[in-house]
C-alpha cells in the first residue's frame, strides 16, 4: 500500500511540476500561448489560464492529501517502538554495557601500576 502511494506521489509531483511551468505569468496574455484569436481556443475566451490554475490547485491537494496519509501510514507501523530518542538511548545502553565506568577508568589512571611505569635510561655518572 505504501508503495503505491510513494509512486503516485511521485508522478503526481512531476504533474505539478509540468503544470506550473505551462502557466503563463500574470502578465501575459492567455492567447499568447495559445496562437492568438483566445475566443476559439477550447478552454473558451480567458484561455487555459483558468483552467490550469484549478487543476494545478487541485492536484495540489491531493498531493497534500497523500502526504499526510504516508505520515499517518507510517506513524501506525511504528506505533509500539515509542519514540525514536528511545530506541537510541536503549541501543546506547545495550553498547555500553560492557565498558566500564568513567570513575573507575579515572582512577586506573591516576593510579598506573608498578609494572606500567616506565624506566628511565639514565646515563651513569664517571
């Protein structure tokens, strides 16, 4: 079901894309793009400009719609994992279990051991 969705987000993304680049600015004129004499093109005498406008609104929508039904789709699989700064804080925990404490490395290495210390090379005096 997702899937599907994904697909036709995304052909219907490349709609509006395709839609939007077709409109002719605010300025010019609807007959322009359509080869003049605007009062017998098919969209009628104000030209697509209307007609384009609707649809690319209306595709916008059911874009919006499909948005928030995948974000809905998703929040209902993931329903029972609670939030994603807990599943984090769980892995972290389940990493760390096995490393020791800070205060215990602090004072392994305040303290080094006798066999850890290193000998110093001092030349004998004549």
């Amino acid at each position: 079901m997702y899937t599907v969705l994904q697909i036709a987000q995304l052909v219907l993304a490349i709609v509006l894309i395709g839609l939007v680049l077709i409109q002719q600015g605010k300025g010019a004129t609807a007959g322009a793009g359509f080869g003049g004499g605007a009062s017998g093109t098919v969209f009628g005498a104000r030209g697509a400009a209307g007609f384009l406008t609707k649809l690319t609104g209306v595709l916008a929508a059911v874009f919006f719609a499909l948005c928030i039904a995948m974000a809905f789709i998703v929040n209902t699989e993931n329903k029972g994992t609670g939030s994603v700064l807990d599943a984090i804080e769980a892995s972290a925990v389940e990493q760390n279990s096995e490393v020791p404490s800070i205060e215990a490395v602090a004072d392994e290495a305040a303290q080094p051991a006798a066999d850890e210390v290193p000998a110093l090379d001092v030349p004998a005096a004549e």
